[in-house]
C-alpha cells in the first residue's frame, strides 16, 4: 500500500464521528518498503489538489519523513519537494501493519500491502 | 482493438478459485473504454475507482489506455482474494498509472475523501437475477448475484454516484437487460447525470450494455 492510498482512508466505523480523530489513521507496526518509480511531474502536481495536505504533513512527521508545512507556490518548479513528495506519497509502500483510529481505536489490518476496511455490517 | 487484454493466467493458483474470470461483460467494458480512449485522454483524469475489480483485468486496461497519462487508479473488492488478484493482474501491467487495492464494500473508508474527486468511476456490479438469499456473500457469489432485477447490489451504490464523481467526471457501468437500463438513466438524471448506452452485445443469453454517464463542468 503506497502512503497516497492512506491519505484516502477514513475510519468508517458508525459511531465513530469525530471528523478530527478519524483521519488520518494512524499507523501501528507498519513495516515499510522503499519500491523505486519513474517520477512524473505533471502527475504529482495534478495530485496535489486532491491530497489532504495536514493528514499528510501529520503521517509524514509519524514515519520520520520530511515534508513542507504547507504546499509551496509554483510546486512544478520545486525539484526537492516534488521528490521528496514522490518519494513519500509513491515510492514508500507498506507491506504488513495496521492503521488505528484515534477515535474509536478500531484497528484495520494491511495484509500483503492491502489495507482491510471492511467491517461487519453492524459495524457501519 | 489495438491494446491487449491484460494477462490473467495467474487466476488458475487455487487460491483464486473464488475470483470472477474475465468473461464477455468484461471484454464488453474493455471495448467501451477503448473505444473512449480519445475521450479519456482529453479528460486526463488524476483519480479513477473500479469497484469490485475482481482478476484487476478491468483496472490494468483502464491504465493502458490511460497511458502515456498516468493516473491513481484505486481498486476496491469485498472479496480479498480478488484484492490479491488485481494486485497481481495490475504489478504485471507496464504503462504509467499508479494502482492502489483496497478490501472494502463498495467504496467504504474511501468515500468521504472521493466526494468530489474521482474522475472516472467503473463498476461491472453483480448484475444476475437471483433469489435475495444469495446477495451479500464475500466469496465468488459477491460477484454475480444480484438478487431481484439483478439490482439489488448496483441500487445501493447509485445514489452515491453524483457526489463522487468530480466535475467532468464518467462513470461506467455494465448492465443485462433484466436490469431495467432505461429506468436506470433515468434515475441517474434525477441526480444531474446525462445517461447513455455506449454498447451493446448478446452473449449467450444475457443482453448486455455498457452505461457511461458524464457530470457537468
């Protein structure tokens, strides 16, 4: 699971409803992996509007990476933080590990780098 | 049609049994996608979802004929070895796009950060006509049986659709006829989505269309 697929994850649990604890999740245990991928610019900066910068900056600063405060202005320039986005948001995967709800603490597992978000359907 | 069909042949591992193998409904989103290709290359969409993505054969073309544009693809099935599957199907694919699986029923833990955001939205529902008994199972049946008018799985995610798909954004479809297609667009329309049948084709006995339906700008 490439960290721009967590930046979309919402614990979904129904009596959780506190929309500041239920995102981002926050990781437990994760064993992280570094896979290489040819980097695209435009890509990236055609992304940059549909992140949710704060979760971002927040499981960045949880995982011992760097990232900006806030997104820079014309980022298509910015070479060093287009890479180390790159680096972040697709190049770092996680393998095995769970996600935790600050809210609920409801615990969603990643198996073989698939995050699990099912829950019982009394559950939602 | 030019490009390939995505290689599928790892479905035969047993631990696939439970999956959906491409079969006509799938080669018929296949040709509808390809045949939007011009389409889709104008819209260079940044966030594409396929829900209940079964073998990956949909989400790994929908990439291709994407490419040289590379987008988020994000796959969603209730059945995680479908999951597994379309990680394998969509690892084996080249081309440009970025694909993401997610374990979930219909687009859950996705959807409050998808309002608004996908680009292009695909889901080849169970679409069979089947007792309501057997709707709602994880295993293979969760990707056929489709209850009463075979429309007892698509019904649920319909209403949802407007407020995901991001402006400009396409959603497709597959559909038999026993589906009540017509009723469908018209349905859609009441939620500000212009409906059409893009394709059609019988296999065997099944009548089965493709609906594409666009969100204004």
């Amino acid at each position: 699971m490439r960290l721009i697929t967590h930046n979309m994850l919402k614990c979904h649990v129904k009596n959780c409803t506190d929309p500041n604890q239920q995102f981002p999740l926050r990781f437990k245990d994760v064993q992280l992996e570094q896979i290489e991928a040819e980097r695209n610019d435009e890509f990236l900066v055609r992304m940059l509007p549909r992140l949710d910068w704060p979760a971002l900056l927040t499981t960045s600063k949880e995982l011992g990476y760097s990232l900006p405060q806030s997104i820079p202005e014309n980022p298509q320039d910015k070479d060093e933080f287009l890479q180390a986005l790159h680096t972040f948001i697709l190049e770092t995967h996680v393998k095995e590990g769970s996600m935790v709800c600050n809210g609920c603490s409801h615990e969603y597992k990643i198996t073989n780098g698939i995050p699990n978000m099912l829950l019982a359907e009394h559950e939602i | 049609m030019g490009l390939p069909t995505p290689d599928t042949s790892h479905l035969r591992d047993p631990r696939f049994a439970s999956v959906y193998e491409p079969a006509e409904d799938t080669y018929l989103l296949l040709d509808a996608l390809e045949n939007d290709l011009p389409r889709l290359h104008a819209q260079r969409p940044t966030i594409c979802v396929e829900i209940g993505s079964g073998s990956g054969c949909v989400s790994t073309f929908l990439g291709q004929v994407l490419t040289p544009h590379a987008s988020l693809i994000i796959s969603t099935d209730i059945n995680p070895a479908a999951t597994q599957a379309t990680r394998q199907t969509t690892g084996r694919s080249g081309g440009a796009a970025v694909f993401a699986q997610c374990h979930t029923r219909f687009v859950q833990a996705l959807e409050p950060r998808l309002q608004g955001n996908v680009d292009v939205l695909v889901f080849n529902p169970p679409y069979v006509v089947t007792p309501e008994e057997e709707v709602g199972s994880m295993g293979e049946a969760a990707a056929w049986a489709g209850g009463k008018d075979g429309r007892a799985v698509v019904d649920r995610l319909l209403p949802r659709v407007a407020a995901l798909l991001a402006p400009g954004g396409v959603f497709y479809l597959v559909v038999i006829e026993e589906n009540r297609p017509d009723e469908i667009i018209h349905l859609m329309a009441a939620q500000g989505l212009v409906g059409e049948r893009v394709l059609e084709r019988r296999a065997g006995r099944e009548r089965l269309s493709i609906l594409r339906f666009t969100k204004g700008d």
